[in-house]
C-alpha cells in the first residue's frame, strides 16, 4: 500500500437545511445596509463580467448566494455537475474579490444575527474554521437518509440516523436497513411465521403465560422517528398476537416508551399533520382488539433505552416492570391528565418517569419469573441494556458499565426471572449464546465493509477509532458492518474515552447540555498524538456534539451553539497537525439533525469535504454534483492507493459495476 493516511472524521447529526437558508438568505438580505450590498453587487457584477457563461442570472442571485458561510450550502439537490462547480467557482471568485477588505466581515455579522433570528445552529454559531476548511477544499452534498440510507423508499423520506449513517459511510455498497427486510417480511407474510416471533407467542398462549413487550412510540412515517422503531411492525406484532394466536388481551402487558428525541418533544400528546399524537393512536390500535388494558407501562427513553449503561437508569426502569415500582394513573384517560401536567410543568416525553397503567387492578402489572417478553425497537445499542438486565446478564452489564467507568451495585437486580425474551433484532450475539435471547431478524455483518476488508490489503498494519462512550457503538459496531469485534485480532485499535456521566450532571441524554463540550477536547488530544506518531494509515473519529445537542433543541439552543463552536475549534486544530504529518482529511456526517429546531433527525442532505495535505483535490466528474454516504470509503481506498483490491473484491461479489446505483464511486479524482 502506498505511503498515504487518511483521517476519517464523521460529524454526527451535522446537516443542512435548503429551506432553511434560503430564507435565511432573504431575511439578511433584506437587513443588509444599502452600502454593503451595493458594494457586493459591484464586486458580483464585476466577476460575472468575468465569466460570461456563469449560470448566475443576475449580480444580486451571486451576491445573496455570498451570504452563506459555506458555498456549497447553496447548490440544489442533484445539481448538474458543470453547473455545480461553475457556481461554487464564482462564489470563489466573488470571495477573493471581496479578500483584504470588511466586507464579508460585516456581511457575516448581519448573517449571523439573523440565523440567531431564525435559530439556525449552524450559522449562528462562531464557526469560521469549519467554513473556511469547506470553501477552500472539495465539498459535495451528500444524501444521508431515506433510500440512500437503506431503507424503504418512502415519502417523505425516512430520515437519517447514526445507526445506518455509521454503516453507509464505511460500506462500498448502499447497506440495506433491517427495518425494511422487517417491512418486507410483513408485506410477503413471513413475518406472522418467523420461528422466533411465533415461537415465543405460541408457547405462552399455550401455557396461559404472560406476553410482555415493548415499544417506542414513532416511527409511523418517514419523518417522525423510524430510528429505532416503526408503527407497521407494531401493528404486525399486535396482528400475531391477538389475531393468528387469540391471546387474552388480560395476558398482554405493555411496556410504552415515549420519545420526545427522534420525534417533537410532546409528539406523544400534540400532533401536526401526521407527525405525533401517539397516546390516541395507541389507544386506537389496541382498540381493534379490545385491548385497551394491555397497556402497563409508560417511561421516557432517556430511562428506557440508556445506552451508555448509567446504572440509576436501567434499574429504574427494571424496577417499573419487575417490582412495580412506579407512580401509578387509571386508564388511558388517567395518562393522558398525567401527560399533559408533566409537558405543561415543562417536561419533555424523553423525561418521563416510568408510570404504571391500572385498568381493572389496584396495583401495577409486573414481569413474573417465567414470563414472555419481546422487544419490537430493532436498532442494537439503545436495547442491550434493557435486555441484559431482563435476561440477568450481570456478567456482560459489568463488563459494558466498567468499560465506561462506571461501577454498579445491582442490589436491584433479579438473576431467577428465567424469561423468554425474544428481540426483534439481535441486540447482541453474547445474549443470545450466554443468555438465550433470541433474536426474530438476526443482524448480518455486511460483506463490503472497508473495516473488514482492511487487513487483506493492509495486512502488516492497523487502524484506529476514537470516539466517546455515549456513541461506543458507532466507533465500532456500526462503524465495522454490524461486527462485534475487529476483522482480526490486531488490525484494530479503538480510544473510546468516558462521557460525561453523574459527577457532572449528566444523569441521562437530556443532560448534555450541562457539558456542551462534550469530550471534543480529549479527542483531539488523542488524534493529534495519534497522527504526530504517524503509526496509523487510517484512523476514524467521532464529534457527536452536534447531535447529541440538536436532540436537545429547541429547549437548549445556546447549548447546541456552544456545542457546534467546540466542534469547530476542534477541527481547526485537527486539520491543522493532519496536514503537518501528511494525513487526508475526510470529514462527513451520518445524517442531519442540528440544523432543525426540532429534538428530532432529519432528511437533509449532509456535506463531505475531502483535504489534501498538499494541493487542492480536484471532484471525480459525476452525472450530477452529489455524494452518497457509501462513496466514503472508496474515496478512502483511492487516497490509500487501494482501490484496484477494492475493486477486485466487487468483482469477486458479483457486482464489478463501481459506480452503480447502489455501489459507490469515489468523489475524488487519482491522486
């Protein structure tokens, strides 16, 4: 392999909203003194003079486009590619004409007022490094959600999230989502035979005993969740249960997470157009089957599905559904009174304190030893937790909490509950081999992993992944293909430095805004030693403030700021010491989410920027001036020298069409 590095930054929940900037471009406009823009429309005009065939109709389309700190944020969707690079070559030009004086200064200023206005993160944070590393190296859309996701194609589009961006950005070939082989399984009738699922049901219907299961309320289209959950598998679970199977609705308890984070913050309760208002919809679905007192639990999901193993969460909510502990409300209209006090007193659903749901009883349900429980959330990292506790699992808990820095007690915890649990995913192969959770999807490895591919073209050296505790799995799991381990024993190194966690006030997700910061810092320290060492041909880092703030928004927006301004002095000071030890740079993001002023992810597209430590790299010509998430890795493995042992595995495949609709292509041209 040749003597080249490559520094793999992925920005998570970093993307950018057209809509958005557009009328952000209006307002500044509008609010600009006359001097300033008359003296931008002169220096436009006189580029456009310049270049008779610029696609810009007019001196003040070049001038409004100006306003935004970054060029490429103003390219359409799918731009034509001659048309793509003419603009961004005037934008350019129009810069360097400006060069030396205050007038994109001041312009920036007004900007940026605005986009506090209009509560625009991006723009209204002090975040200069970033944009100028963007506008002085190749930058290219990127889409990050929907079909170029991997999952169904729907509209509007499923969005983004870490999970499948994680995936994308490391695979040669679009990885398809277990969402839609669940999706599908339903359509063709599969699923109401799938052996574990059925399995599960048909043994405690025959036996009288319990089915518990659970749930996060979203997912019901493409634009309100469908991150960890999706209605139609609900329905389809609810089909099997009450319809195929006849279960006594007396026997069915469940376990309802709100959450407030992939969806709007009281999407439980409130409704807009067809986004929220789940509580009705529930109460709805178990309607059709008389079943209105299945309904047990309801907990936020900062408690519910904690992933960064803080022992006060898990056992809460363990607590809530084996020992009852827990305020209690009567009937769906007891917990929508208690639901509208706890959003009125500030309260958001991701917050929610487990509440028990009595129907015809006096005390709350709970999970008895014996008993069936399923897991209908298919995504790995937010379930292991839960499950393990359920599955008592004290061993793989210990190891995960310690991990992490964290000691538990587990004074709390069962080891005789001897359930049946079935996920609908295989959150983890150590629980279903150690522990005996099975797993109705199991999760596949994906074949074209770049990180599984890399010690059959570099075999004598190793890669590197840095990230922090809160996105563990995405600088590992996600990151390699859905692997638990690396591709061989030493082929892999992995920082992964502790969150924040109680003695800060971080207690749960809802908490980051205390510490914006985040562990940007002690990753930068770690790349910085890491590639001044020169050891490492490809290392892969991960800034998550943007996305663990923007789920916060729109109650912590100065957090969201602060947090993206942290981000941004991070990476000046990245790409920086990169460029001193000869590193590439590709920095990316695994979807959007900061740039809305909602908790939830988005379908925008994202930005790569790809940096050279020397000359500016030119884009691979392309039909249309747009990236896909899974061109990463084969800009990548063109930069690494490495593309011919790409291709060759492709080819070995099946699928030697590099460049096809769901095989990627590099953005770069041969260096």
């Amino acid at each position: 392999m040749p003597e080249r590095r490559v520094l793999l930054i992925v920005l998570d929940g970093l993307g950018y909203s057209r809509d958005r900037l557009s009328e952000l471009k209006e307002e500044s406009w509008r609010h600009l003194p006359d001097s300033l823009s008359s003296l931008l429309m002169t220096q436009a005009d006189s580029v456009l003079k310049r270049g008779p065939d610029s696609p810009y109709r007019s001196p003040q389309d070049l001038a409004m486009d100006a306003l935004l700190p970054v060029a490429a944020e103003n390219l359409s969707e799918n731009s034509v590619f001659d048309d793509a690079t003419s603009r961004l070559n005037a934008l350019e030009a129009l810069t360097a004409a400006s060069a030396g004086t205050e007038v994109l200064e001041n312009v920036a200023g007004v900007v940026r007022d605005q986009a506090k206005r209009m509560r625009y993160v991006p723009v209204a944070a002090n975040a200069g490094h970033l944009a100028e590393i963007r506008n002085a190296n190749l930058t290219i859309p990127t889409s990050a959600s929907g079909r170029w996701a991997g999952f169904e194609d729907v509209d509007p589009p499923v969005q983004g999230n870490s999970d499948t961006g994680h995936q994308q950005i490391t695979n040669l070939r679009l990885a398809p989502q277990l969402p839609m082989e669940i999706t599908q399984s339903i359509d063709n009738g599969s699923f109401f035979r799938n052996p574990e699922l059925a399995g599960i049901v048909s043994r405690a219907v025959a036996d009288r005993r319990p089915i518990n299961f659970t749930y996060l309320l979203s997912g019901v289209g493409g634009s309100d969740g469908r991150v960890h959950s999706a209605w139609n598998h609900l329905e389809a679970f609810l089909r099997l249960v009450f319809e195929v199977h006849e279960a006594d609705p007396r026997l069915v308890q469940m376990q309802a997470i709100l959450d407030g984070r992939d969806s709007p913050d009281t999407s439980s309760m409130d409704r807009t157009g067809d986004i929220g208002g789940y509580i009705d919809r529930l109460e709805e679905l178990l309607g059709r089957y008389e079943a209105e007192r299945s309904l047990a639990w309801v907990i936020g999901r900062n408690q519910a599905m904690d992933r960064d193993y803080r022992e006060p969460n898990v056992s809460a909510d363990y607590a809530s559904l084996v020992s009852g502990e827990c305020e209690t409300v009567r009937g769906f209209s007891g917990l929508k009174r208690a639901l509208s006090k706890f959003h009125k007193d500030g309260g958001g659903d991701g917050d929610l304190p487990a509440i028990g749901v009595l129907h015809h009883d006096l005390d709350p349900k709970r999970i008895g030893p014996g008993d069936a429980f399923v897991d209908l959330n298919f995504r790995a990292d937010r379930q292991r937790a839960k499950v393990a506790a359920l599955a008592g699992a004290r061993n793989f808990l210990t190891r995960e909490s310690q991990s992490r820095g964290r000691g538990w007690d587990f004074d709390w915890l069962n080891s005789n509950l001897n359930l049946d649990i079935c996920g609908i995913a295989d959150y983890h192969p150590e629980l279903g081999t150690r522990y005996g959770v099975k797993a109705a999807f199991p999760n596949r490895p994906h074949r074209d992993n770049l990180l599984a591919l890399f010690p059959s073209f570099a075999p004598n050296e190793q890669y590197l992944l840095v990230g922090e505790s809160v996105k563990e799995l995405h600088m590992g799991y996600f990151l390699r293909g859905r692997r638990e381990a690396p591709p061989s024993s030493n082929s892999e190194i992995r920082n992964i430095i502790p969150s924040f966690g109680e003695q800060e006030g971080v207690v749960n997700d809802s908490d980051v805004y205390k510490v914006p910061l985040m562990r940007s810092t002690e990753i930068t320290n770690s790349l910085v030693e890491a590639m001044s060492a020169r050891r490492y041909s490809l290392i892969c880092a991960n800034l998550a403030n943007t996305d663990m703030l923007g789920h916060l928004l729109p109650r912590h927006f100065e957090a969201a700021v602060s947090g993206y301004e942290a981000v941004d002095v991070a990476l000046a000071r990245i790409v920086s010491v990169a460029r001193d030890f000869g590193y590439h740079v590709v920095i990316t993001s695994d979807h959007g989410n900061v740039e809305d002023d909602t908790s939830s992810h988005s379908n925008n597209d994202v930005l790569t920027t790809v940096i050279s430590p020397r000359a500016r790299l030119i884009a691979a010509r392309r039909e249309v001036y747009q990236a896909k998430l899974f061109d990463v890795s084969w800009t990548i493995g063109r930069i690494l020298g490495v593309e011919d042992e790409l291709k060759r595995h492709m080819a070995a495949t099946g699928d030697a069409d590099v460049g096809g609709p769901d095989v990627g292509r590099p953005i770069v041209e041969p260096i």
